[in-house]
C-alpha cells in the first residue's frame, strides 16, 4: 500500500510539469486566434471560386466579343483578297501589328449543304492578271489586267520620239515673226490612259475601253545664231486639248504569256503588245 503511494507520487511530480506545458502552448495558440475569431474573422475563399458569371452575363460578353471581330474577308484596315485566293497582309484587329500570312496562295471554297445531307464543294479561283508592254506608231506604254472570266484592264501610253528641241514658255509668235527664223514641223505629244473591261472565252478575251488622252502641241523653229539652243532648234506653246476615245481589243493568253492587239477607232491606230500572267 504504501509502495503504490509512493509510485503514484512520483508519476505526479514527473507529469506535472508536463500537462501544465502543453496546457499554457494551447491557451497561448488560442490568445492569438482569439481576437480574429471576435472580430467576425472567417475564411473567405478567393473571387474566382466564390462567385460565378451567371449564364446570361456570359452570353453577353460573347455577344460584345463577337461585335469586334472584325473578319478577314473585307477590303478595309487589313489589306489583301483572301477570297480570291491570294495572300493577306496588313492589319487586323487581333493582331495589332503589321504580318504576312506566309501560307501563300491557297485555293478557298464554298460548301453547299442541302436538306437531304448532301454537300457540294465549290472551289475558287485565283485571278489571272497579267503584265505586259505595247507599242503603237508614234507611242509607247504598258497594260496590266486582272480578272477570270470577267476581266478589268488599264493601259497607259505616251509619245515614243524624243522631242530634241529646247521648250521656252514665253516666246509669242509676234518675237518670232520678227526673227524671220525658219518654220520646222510642230511637236505634237500625246498621252493616253485607258480603262476598259473585257470577258474571256477560254484563253481568249475580247475587251472594249474607254480613252482619255491629253495632246500638246508646240510650234517649231530654227535658230540660224544658235543663240535659243545648241542643235538651233527651240519649241514655244501652240495649243492644249483633252478629248476620248474608243478602242476594241483582243487578248489571248498562252502558257504564261499574254498576246493582245488594240484598234482606237477615234485615234484611228494600231496597238499591239505582250506580257506575262501569273
């Protein structure tokens, strides 16, 4: 008996201490949590698991999104014609930078689909344009066209015989007159642009366009001092007249390169020319 009260003392002063520190660390744990837990403190979870976009806040910010998107198809801040099978470049509004789409020439298409499943596939066209250069009796120029079936053509020309005389603005014919200088043939220039529309039958093309020339005419005149210019030829205002004309042509393309022939009905003149397409 008095050998269990001797055991049971000792276990007391060995245990004391301890109980008495495991009680003080908690009751200093919860001093700290104490006032957090008074001041209403609870855990929060974050934003983005808290609260979600309901369903019609989500249509709505599809619905704005879909309003910006600007397509590729368009003439507009972003350049090029990707519907007709060329590559894009320029700006867009998803990539606020200049690019080059470096996929290079594709062939887009359209599918059909009717009410009974069936699909057709329908695949565009590159345009053909072709580049060339033409020449008529007294001028020489270039063309450019662009276009499949339908095609649009531009043609410029100018005056191919140099003009050797030297040009003065303010001589009148009276100065002249009393010069007694000797009366050489006029200069006649003539600058002609045309824009014209055709339609191909195959690989040939007939096209009809409409011309606006500008002529200039000087008078010329010798020089026995050869005091007015070197070679004694000088050249003064005559007149200035803007007019147009009709023209009927025909191109033929064959392989990579174009074969086209011209007739100005108004000009009454032959144009022949030829170029590449790509």
């Amino acid at each position: 008996m008095i050998m269990k009260k001797i055991i049971l003392s000792l276990f007391l002063v060995v245990s004391l201490p301890f109980l008495l520190f495991s009680q003080s660390e908690r009751m200093q744990k919860q001093s700290f949590r104490s006032p957090q837990m008074s001041s209403g403190f609870n855990y929060q979870p974050s934003q983005s698991i808290q609260s979600r976009p309901s369903i019609g806040e989500y249509q709505q910010k599809q619905s704005a999104r879909r309003q910006n998107y600007v397509p590729y198809s368009y003439w507009g801040p972003g350049w090029g014609w990707n519907n007709w099978g060329a590559p894009m470049f320029g700006w867009d509004y998803w990539t606020p930078m200049y690019y080059w789409n470096d996929w290079g020439y594709r062939q887009p298409a359209r599918i059909y689909v009717y009410d009974n499943g069936k699909r057709d596939t329908i695949r565009g066209k590159k345009p053909i344009m072709s580049l060339g250069i033409q020449t008529s009796d007294i001028q020489t120029g270039g063309f450019f066209t662009i276009g499949n079936k339908h095609y649009f053509i531009v043609e410029f020309q100018t005056n191919n015989k140099k003009d050797q005389s030297t040009f003065y603005r303010d001589i009148t014919m009276n100065d002249v007159r009393g010069w007694n200088d000797l009366k050489m043939a006029d200069i006649t220039k003539l600058n002609t642009t045309y824009l014209g529309i055709g339609k191909r039958f195959k690989r040939s093309g007939v096209h009809l366009s409409l011309g606006f020339n500008t002529e200039n005419s000087n008078y010329q005149y010798f020089d026995e001092l050869y005091v007015l210019s070197n070679n004694g030829r000088y050249s003064f205002p005559n007149y200035r007249t803007r007019f147009t004309s009709l023209k009927l042509g025909a191109l033929h393309d064959a392989k990579i390169v174009t074969f086209k022939g011209d007739y100005d009905l108004t000009n009454r003149r032959v144009i022949i020319g030829a170029g590449v397409n790509f």
